[in-house]
C-alpha cells in the first residue's frame, strides 16, 4: 500500500520562517523582532498607497507587504528573512511590470480612471499589482505571483511593443512636404494604439512598392478597397513581408496583430452603413422603396 504524501502548500516565506525556526535558526526574540519590521513596514506602507485611518486598509497594507516579501525571497538566492531586503527585491520585480504597464498605452484598461495627467499613476498600478500578490495568512490558497506577473507581462508587452512601432512609423515617414505630419498622425490615432499602423497598412495595400512612404490620402482611400477579405489579406501579407526587411526585428513580433487589427478594421468600413446626410439622398432610398412593383405585390 503507498505512502499517502500530504505536501504544504503555504507560501515559502511561511514554509521557510517555519523550517528556521523548528532547526533553532531563529529565536522568539528574533521573530519579536521581524514582527516589529513588519508593523513599521506596514504601517508606512498603508500611510504611503492608502489611508491608515481604516482599518480595511491596514489590513490590505499588511496582506500586500506579505505578499511583496514573498515575492522577494522566491526571487532570491538567499536563503535569509530580512524582511526589508526581500521587499526591495520583490518590489523592484513588481516596478518592472508596472512601468510595463504605464508605458503601454493602455493603462486606462488595468485602471479604469487612469489618466496619463496624474503623477501618481504608476503608484497606483504599483498597489494594485502588489494587491493581486497579497497573501492573507488566515486563507489557505495557492499564492501563484510570478504567474501573475508573467501573464501581466505576456500581455502588455506587445502592447508596448505596438506603441514604439507606430512611434517608429511616425519618425520615419514624417516629411513636412509629402508625408504625413508627425502632427495628423498623432490626431489620427485619437490617443490609441492601431489607428497609425493600420494608416500604414493602408499605405503599403493601395500603393505598387511597398517602400512607398505613407501619402496623405491613404486613410481615405483605405474605405474605397473593392476587394474580398481574403484578397486583401494576402495582398497586405505579401506587401508587409516585402517592407519587413525595413522594419526594425524587435517589431516583427507584433506585425501579426497589426496585419489582424488593419482588417478587422477593413471589415468595419466596408460593412459599414451608409449615411444619409441630406434630404435628397433620403428621398432616393425612398423612391427606390415605394416602387409600383411592391405597392402592387
């Protein structure tokens, strides 16, 4: 009959503060000690990202300096439990993603009233990662935060990547006389990510060489392409490989999504209703409804 193996799922700062002290390691002074660090930590923490006047957010304070210490001691190759070393370690793996994350152009979807106006935005996404990483010593769940972070990293970074790729479009086929403006390019984008590399796009699809810089028109022409899905997709295909030896390798990664994102858009504008914007234009659909034909039927 095997051996039943019940394994500990707790997080390593527990297992690990728990196995130096079962070998003498640590004393009950020293963790008198760690428990002194860690109410100052705390309580500067919660006075610095909340307001330490509630105790709720005491309470988060506490959860996510755990959680950022933990973080630092699986990230460390040493084996110690100084709490304020392993919090500078976790911390800067968490600035990392957050810096990611506000540098991406889409902060505004991880916080929802971000503005790029406020200075204190990258603190703010700062707190809420390190909320995603708390640990609360009375629940008995997974801590999974390097996976957090990873998959918050998988999906910002070709966020980032799609931001400097349009910023290189913009630096690149900026000419005051034929190009595009630097200026309408920015105008055009509204702010977004998508709206210059599919104005890109436009460019190689409606022009014979594809090393045929961005032309002023190219966005309006972009409603007017007759062709089927499918003959547009291979045709940008072969346009955007034949430009690709132009593009700097570290965007090749997101031309994929920007080729997606340029024909979804396509769809969108040839699906797209026509409007009716004056009188005589109504009055032409309606003679084309009330045919002597259909009031006859």
């Amino acid at each position: 009959m095997g051996t039943l193996i019940i394994k500990d799922f707790r997080p390593l700062l527990f297992l690990r503060l728990s196995e130096k002290y079962k070998k003498g390691e640590l004393t009950n002074e020293d963790l008198l000690r760690m428990k002194d660090i860690g109410i100052s930590m705390t309580l500067n923490y919660s006075q610095k990202y909340y307001a330490s006047i509630y105790e709720a957010h005491l309470q988060q304070s506490f959860f996510s300096v755990l959680g950022v210490i933990n973080l630092g001691l699986v990230l460390s190759e040493n084996k110690t439990c100084d709490f304020l070393g392993l919090f500078r370690i976790g911390w800067t793996r968490i600035s990392k993603t957050a810096k990611l994350i506000f540098q991406s152009g889409h902060a505004e979807k991880f916080l929802p009233s971000f503005s790029l106006k406020n200075k204190t935005g990258l603190e703010r996404i700062e707190m809420i990662i390190a909320e995603r990483l708390s640990i609360n010593p009375r629940q008995k769940e997974i801590w999974d935060g390097e996976k957090i972070l990873a998959e918050l990293d998988a999906e910002y970074q070709p966020k980032l990547t799609w931001k400097e790729f349009e910023g290189w479009i913009v630096k690149k086929h900026y000419n005051k006389e034929s190009f595009i403006p630097a200026e309408y390019l920015i105008k055009l984008s509204h702010g977004t990510v998508g709206n210059i590399s599919s104005t890109f796009c436009a460019s190689l699809l409606i022009n014979e060489n594809p090393n045929v810089p961005l032309n002023r028109d190219s966005a309006i022409r972009l409603a007017h392409i007759k062709d089927d899905d499918e003959t547009i997709k291979k045709i940008l295909f072969d346009k955007i490989s034949a430009y690709k030896q132009l593009i700097p390798k570290n965007f090749h990664e997101v031309l994929p999504n920007v080729q997606k994102n340029f024909l979804e858009k396509i769809k969108i504008y040839k699906n797209e209703e026509r409007k009716l914007k004056t009188l005589a234009d109504k009055l032409a659909v309606l003679e084309n409804l009330f045919l002597i034909d259909t009031l006859t039927y």
